[in-house]
C-alpha cells in the first residue's frame, strides 16, 4: 500500500497499525542506515558517554568528525524533564567535539534528509516512500507539546524547506478532520 498524506484515513491507519516492522523512521532503522555507509565507521549504540550518565544513541565517526545521532521520539517533545536534559547532554557532547544530529520522530530519514541532517550523502538508503509528517494514527501531534516542546519543533519546522514544511502542517490539518476536532487544537 502507496502512504500519502491524502489517503489519510480509516483504510491506511488500519494498515499502518497492523504493520509488524515499521515502514517509517524509527531508532532501530537509524542503526541499518548508518550502518550501511561506507565511511561511518565504529558505530556505538547506546553506551555510555565517557565518563558521563548520558547515553547517546548512536555515536559514530564519519570524514575524520565525531557524530552523535539522537532519535527524539514523542517524548522530546511533550516531557519538560527530558527535554532540559537533552540540552544539558547536548552541551556535553558539543563542549567534547561532537556534532549533534537530532532525527524528530516526524521526519522521515531518506536522502534528502540525510543529506540536510548530516551535510554529507548517504549512497544507498532505500526510499520507503513514506512522508514527512504525523502520519501513523499513532503520533502524537504539536497539540500534544509542552512549551519547550513546541519551541523545539517551531525551531526545527524554520529550518526546513517548503515542500516539507507544507506536508508536515499538511498531516497534522488532515490528522485533525480525522479525529473531528478544530485543527488549532492540533497545531
């Protein structure tokens, strides 16, 4: 089944959620993409960082610079606690050398956004063809953000381009006449 953000509804959420492996970006596919690059070499998952309590997701290193990659999920978004202890752990990895890719939940990880994220090519991340956007009926929507939340993801939707920026508002107005509430309750 094609996912569109047009074909949002009853038939596609029932399919979605009975999906055993996810089609969409999640933490674990993160590991099979960066795995797969040629020059991303010593990938750590989830381990300590140095002497720190923080444990990053990935860490990896790639073109002679040292990367950290967080998947930020719902969480990120909706809990105050966690979202001041990204920053805190943010600071840490900068003041120690690391560049911070973050990937939101409601992003896909193909090419182009690899690309944007990284700022170098990914050869060869097969394109699920699943959209930006808070597709899975599953996903919590901005509505749902605490005020750090919201801030984070205002932040991050000023630095996409159009085309994306169009589906994600595009998926959260559809998500809303889905659930038959006023779209400014979802935004």
């Amino acid at each position: 089944m094609r996912i569109t953000i047009k074909d949002m509804g009853k038939k596609q959420d029932d399919y979605l959620s009975a999906l055993k492996e996810p089609i969409w970006t999640t933490e674990k596919n993160i590991f099979n993409i960066l795995n797969s690059h040629p020059d991303i070499k010593y990938i750590k998952t989830r381990k300590k960082f140095s002497t720190y309590r923080y444990i990053p997701d990935y860490q990896f290193v790639a073109f002679g610079n040292f990367f950290i990659v967080e998947f930020q999920g719902f969480r990120h978004y909706t809990d105050p606690v966690t979202i001041h202890n990204d920053m805190l752990k943010f600071s840490v990895y900068r003041s120690k050398g690391f560049h911070i890719i973050e990937v939101p939940y409601f992003l896909q990880l193909n090419s182009d956004m690899f690309y944007r994220l990284f700022k170098f090519e990914h050869p060869s991340i097969p394109d699920t063809g699943f959209p930006h956007g808070f597709i899975h009926p599953k996903a919590g929507f901005p509505g749902m953000f605490c005020n750090k939340g919201h801030e984070r993801y205002m932040e991050i939707m000023g630095s996409l381009p159009s085309e994306i920026f169009a589906d994600v508002i595009l998926s959260v107005i559809k998500r809303s006449e889905l659930l038959n509430i006023s779209v400014d309750y979802c935004l």
